[in-house]
C-alpha cells in the first residue's frame, strides 16, 4: 500500500469525534468520518508500519444502522454525520466510546449514568453562522456551510434539520435578495470580495431573533434595504435585532472590525431554568438551549446541598451555571477570559436580580492565583483543549472538597482527570448530555471528591 492507492472496505467501528477505525489485510485504516458497516472507497493519505491513513472518496453501500430520515443535503454537507442513524442509536454509540475512552486512560471506579438524550434531536439549534460562497468554482452565489471534505465549496443549506423553519426562510430570502443585488463574495484565497457570513440567533424560549450579516469593507452598499427584506418575512419568532459587522480580518472567522445596528438592538433575551440572559452577538452561549437546561440540571445534581457555600465558577462564560448556583449559594466568583462574556455576565446577574455573583475577566491559569477566598465547591466548564496543567495544580490547592466538571471533549477531560486523580480527586459518577444530536460529539459531567489525607503528589 503506498501515498494515492484507491481501496475498498467496510467501517469497522467509530471513536469518538467522528474518525472511524477499520482493518485493511493487516493494516489499521484511520478515517475521519464513517459509520460502522458502511462499504467504502478510499484514498490513502499516508502509510505507517501496520497502518494507514485514507480519506473517503465514496459511499458505496450504506450501514445497516443508517435507518433515520435525512435532510435533503446530508449527502454533501458535513455538518450532522449521524443524521442518518436512528437517536436512539446514536446514544448508544456515544455511550460506548466515552466508556472507551475513561477504559483506555486508566479511570475506573465511578458511577456511570449513562447519556442523556437531548429533549428534541432536530430542531434543537439556536445559532447558526452560514457562509457566502459558490458550490463550484465560477457557479451562482451560495450561502450555507461548507460541502464534506472541502475548504471552500458551500452548499447553501435551506431544508436544515437542526434548526427551525424560521432559521431555513431566512436564510432562502437572504441569499436570494443577495443574488438579486449581484455583490461579490468575499475569497479567502485573495481575500478580495464583500459578503462574508450570515449570523442568525434565536431565543428558543423568547422567540428573539438576531440577523447578522457580517461583509467585508470592500463595497459600498445600502444595508437597510436588507433589513427592510427581514422585517417582511413571514416567521414564527420576532425579529429585535439586525446587524451589520465589518470584518476585514484575513482568517477565515466571523469578528467584528465594526458593528451597524440596522434594526432594533444589538442583543436578544433567552431563558434557562428561569434565569433571563441577554446574549450580544458575539457572547458564547450554548446552541441547544433546552439540552443547556438538562445539562446544567444533571451538574445542579451533582453538586447537591450548596446552601451558603462558596462557589468558583471557572470557564464561566456567559456566567449561565453559576448563576445557577448563586440562588442558594453564599457567594460566586466566575473567572472567564473573554472580556465581552464577562460584562455579559455581570449584566446577566444585575438582571436577574443576583447580588452575590462576581465574574472576573481574566485567564484561569493566572487569574485563579489572586483570589483569597477559600471555595467550598469549585465548578470548571474548559474550552474544547481541556485545562492547563499548572491550573489544574492551583484548581486543587484550594482543597475543595468537591469539583464538578463539565467537558465538551471527553478525550481532553480523561487526560485532565489523571493530573485532578494525581492531586489526590477521584471522580465519583459521571454522565453524559448529548447537547450534540447526529453529530458525533457530546457533553460530559463529572463529580470529584477529595481523598482526605492524601499528599499531593506535585
């Protein structure tokens, strides 16, 4: 087998993250994508001694397992690689994988409480950023996400399973008003153009909508005709908010070099557990808004009785499940590194009535250090990369009695759990939430306790 050989083979199992693993004769096949008994083509990437790397060229006969339903571009777009196994399936493999991964690391002696199915496994999103583009090269405008495989090709996406109608007409009428005006796409090749991306927000409990079309500096256009199009669509939730961001950075990503308010304000309301957050247009909040319910349910659980207790909320972002927590809490120190979430936060709190929240901007690794106060329960939610080494050191020598974990990368948290286990904290249950339905990604929680007595081992 050498570098551009074409081979045959059936998937033979799935790890987490969407990469599959199959035996070709007596090499290891490593594959992003695929599902388990699909009959592939593909080609090799790369060769090592007794394995191999390769890139799908071509279905050729479908799982048993793919038995679900699927939105008309599932073929070409690679943004829900699951859709089409049943949910009930898709639970199960995830559950398998992340116990695989906590097998492989070494972990053992937790509770294990299973996944917990998001409540709607279609429709679930609340934010969706779609891209301007062609679906080949000199073909008409497109706006969607980009086709399975490719950097550039787009594939305009407007019969979208994981959003709701109002997301879909929105993005139909834009792109369609946008061929009509005939204005160049933004290349990031020679990263020449205009129209960059479209940002579309919706509060799930509020019905608040958020569009955000984000170009380049590089035409001269009148915008209100724009938001004159979106406040005549006919949609379910309530338009408050239309926004017009200049971006003229070179990485292909949605930033704000300048922002327009072309209708309304720059910010919509969601609701969660019955706390009230305003989320500004480029604050992180969760994209399933009724999973985020569950999720931060299962870590309410997890941390039990924390009447009058000192709470650290790390990673807090938006400062969701601390706020959670300041109701009974005594008090609630969140440290986030993104200055926006963080004003965010305090905002969030100030409306929610909670005077005993405190969210800090500043990066965990340095910031935790300057806090004098001592937590009784430390809460961490990390970015996907997991936490650095000397935060999880100064996280542990505060000797709270517990820590709850929430991870979006089960293969970062199971590294992170060996250094939090080697400071004497051993995980007591986890469970999982699939905030992620027919993708191949989900949510972990875990509960850690300290070992009394036990030395740490620095």
């Amino acid at each position: 087998m050498k570098k551009r050989d074409i081979i045959e083979f059936e998937i033979g199992k799935m790890e987490f993250g969407g990469v599959s693993i199959s035996q070709y004769g007596d090499r290891r096949i490593k594959m992003k994508g695929g599902i388990k008994g699909q009959k592939v083509k593909a080609a090799v990437k790369r060769t090592g001694r007794g394995k191999a790397d390769v890139k799908m060229v071509e279905l050729l006969e479908k799982s048993p397992i793919e038995t679900a339903e699927v939105c008309p571009h599932f073929e070409g777009c690679g943004g829900c690689t699951m859709l089409s196994v049943d949910y009930a399936k898709q639970l199960e493999i995830k559950e398998e994988q992340v116990l695989e991964l906590f097998e492989d690391a070494g972990i053992r002696g937790f509770e294990f409480l299973g996944v917990q199915g998001s409540p709607d496994n279609v429709g679930y999103r609340n934010k969706m950023e779609y891209t301007f583009g062609d679906e080949v090269k000199g073909g008409p405008l497109t706006l969607g996400l980009h086709k399975k495989g490719r950097h550039i090709d787009i594939q305009t996406v407007d019969g979208c399973m994981l959003v709701d109608s109002d997301f879909n007409t929105i993005l139909k009428e834009s792109l369609a008003f946008f061929q009509d005006a005939e204005l160049p796409y933004y290349r990031v090749v020679n990263h020449e153009g205009y129209l960059r991306n479209l940002v579309v927000r919706k509060g799930i409990h509020t019905d608040e909508i958020m569009v955000n079309i984000v170009t380049s500096s590089q035409c001269e256009f009148d915008m209100s005709k724009f938001a004159d199009m979106i406040n005549g669509l006919e949609l379910k939730g309530n338009v408050v908010s239309i926004l017009h961001t200049i971006n003229d950075g070179l990485a292909d990503a949605v930033q704000c070099d300048e922002m327009r308010i072309l209708y309304g304000v720059d910010y919509l309301h969601e609701e969660i557990l019955g706390l009230k957050f305003k989320i500004s247009p480029f604050s992180f909040f969760q994209t399933n808004t009724k999973g985020a319910e569950q999720l931060y349910t299962i870590a309410r659980d997890f941390i039990g009785d924390h009447s009058n207790k000192v709470v650290f909320d790390l990673y807090s972002g938006t400062g969701s499940i601390g706020q959670l927590m300041a109701e009974k809490a005594k008090k609630v120190y969140g440290i986030e590194i993104i200055e926006e979430a963080v004003v965010a936060a305090n905002e969030n709190a100030k409306l929610n009535g909670l005077d005993n929240c405190e969210f800090i901007a500043g990066d965990v690794k340095d910031t935790v250090k300057s806090l004098d106060v001592k937590p009784d329960l430390i809460i961490v939610d990390p970015p996907r990369p997991g936490i650095h080494k000397q935060a999880i050191k100064d996280i542990c020598d505060f000797g709270a009695k517990e820590i709850v974990y929430i991870s979006c990368n089960p293969k970062t948290l199971v590294d992170d759990l060996k250094d939090f286990i080697g400071y004497g904290y051993m995980p007591e249950k986890v469970k999982c939430m699939d905030m992620f339905p027919n993708t191949p990604h989900c949510e972990s929680v875990v509960k850690l306790y300290k070992i009394m007595n036990m030395a740490c081992q620095c």
